[in-house]
C-alpha cells in the first residue's frame, strides 16, 4: 500500500497552486532519483504500486505528483480552458518549479524522468528545454504529434463519462474529477489543437531515452515512438505485444525488466546491491 502524500505550495501564472506528491526511497538520500508524470487523466494513486515496485527494482529513489487539476492537488478552476500549449506549460513551468520547492538541485544531481501517454510528452519537453538537467527517459506511449486514433477514442471516453460509471471511478483518484476530465477532454477534441506538435521540440534531446508501446494501443501508432527514434537517435524503443496504451498496467513485468536493462546501461550505480 502506498503511504500517505504530502502537499507542496507553487506559484505558478502568478497563482499559489498545491501539489500533491510523494516520495518513494528517500530514506536512500544518494540514489539517484526518478520523477513519474501521470497520463491526462492520472494521478499519484492512479500509478497504485507502480512506482515503488519500480525503484525497488532499480534502487533509485522515486518522486511521484498529481499536476494541478489533478488528484489531490489544487483543481483546475471552472472558467479555465486549457490551450494548445498545456504540456509545454507543465514541462516549462510547473515541474521546475515543483523540483525547486522541493529542493530538488538538477544541476548537481539530475533526475530521470518516467512520463506516460500526456506524461510523456511533458518529459520529453522537459528533456528539450533544459538537457543539463536531466539524466534520461522513460516514455510510455506518449504523444509526439495528434493522430486521428487518439482523437476518436477520446470522443469516445467523452461519451463514456457521461453516460457510464467513468465519473464516479475516476473520484476514487480526483479531489474534482471534473477538473481532471475536461481539463483533458476539451483541449485533445479542440480543433486548434489537430496541428500541435513537438517533432521539433524532441530534436534537440541529448539524453538517453526509452520509448515503449503497446502494439494493441487505442490512443497512437507505433509512429509515434519510432519518429521519436528518428529524430533522437539515441532512443531505444521496446514495442510490447498484447499491451495498450498503459504498459505498466498491462504488461508490468516486461515492462520493468527492460527498464532495468536500460539503467543498467546507462546508470549502472542505480541498480541495488
């Protein structure tokens, strides 16, 4: 079971907004530490025990939050229509800020980050716009560019929040889970949001990267991590046969295997003795 989560005070856009968050390992102050990015309609608890499992297995230290709007922290306000630029803010704006509260120091120690679906996205931005500061990636079926896939099974998660139990299951995670689902649903069904891309963000990544998909995934082709690839040469891709779109759900045990033999390679002192 996970322990109880803490909250910690930003100021973001001029506003005190609360994030809710959570450490796993941190009793092992010299491990290296890895950041989890939740997908658009996630949360800290949504991860369950991922996480922890995780970091035991790499023996890193785990930092895990719910982004504003999200989970237990502050919630998006009712007149607040998310635009285009949303992933961008979160990656640029958000966690900086939530890293320096927490006195996180990336300059002397950067952290990896672990981001799914939306997530994936943020690290990914996160990865472009400030490359000293961060030692890798692991992106779970995350977004590069809108694909009609993806917008036609959010029309139809739309549909199911309204007429099925999809509200009521997702308040188990969602302090407002109407902040979370339309906060998500509006912006990815905008049709100012069909051109949004970060081809060109990705370009300039230095670190290492792990992108991962399920082959079964409703939410994006497999072009999106295999463009990755082709933009950020240094990504290793891992595609996982009878998995959708959350592989660490679906498929958990291949899963952290082959995030393992990735640190392995890349951060040999994190695995545990």
């Amino acid at each position: 079971m996970m322990q109880s989560t803490l909250t910690a005070e930003i100021d973001w856009a001029g506003r005190a907004v609360r994030v809710e968050y959570q450490w796993l390992g941190e009793e092992n102050s010299d491990a290296p530490l890895l950041v989890f990015l939740h997908e658009g309609l996630g949360s800290l608890s949504m991860w369950r025990d991922f996480p922890q499992t995780l970091c035991r297995a790499l023996g890193c230290r785990g930092l895990v939050y719910s982004r504003p709007g999200y989970g237990q922290s502050t919630p998006r306000a009712a007149d607040d229509v998310w635009a285009p630029d949303f992933m961008h803010r979160q990656a640029h704006e958000v966690l900086p800020a939530l890293l320096l509260a927490l006195g996180v120091d990336t300059a002397a120690n950067p952290p990896c980050l672990l981001g799914h679906s939306d997530g994936g996205s943020i690290a990914l931005l996160y990865a472009a716009r400030f490359p000293n500061r961060v030692a890798g990636a692991v992106l779970l079926a995350p977004h590069i560019r809108v694909e009609d896939i993806s917008v036609s099974s959010i029309a139809k998660t739309r549909t199911a929040y309204v007429e099925t139990d999809l509200r009521q299951r997702l308040a188990r995670h969602h302090a407002d889970p109407d902040s979370a689902f339309w906060g998500w649903n509006k912006i990815w069904l905008d049709p100012a949001f069909r051109s949004w891309t970060i081809v060109a963000d990705v370009a300039t990544i230095t670190c290492p990267l792990l992108a991962i998909q399920g082959l079964d995934d409703e939410y994006g082709t497999l072009s999106q991590i295999r463009d990755i690839a082709t933009s950020v040469p240094q990504t290793e891709l891992f595609e996982l046969a009878e998995c959708g779109h959350s592989p660490h759900r679906d498929q958990p045990a291949q899963l952290i295997a082959r995030i393992e033999a990735f640190f392995k390679h890349h951060f040999p002192l994190t695995q545990p003795a």
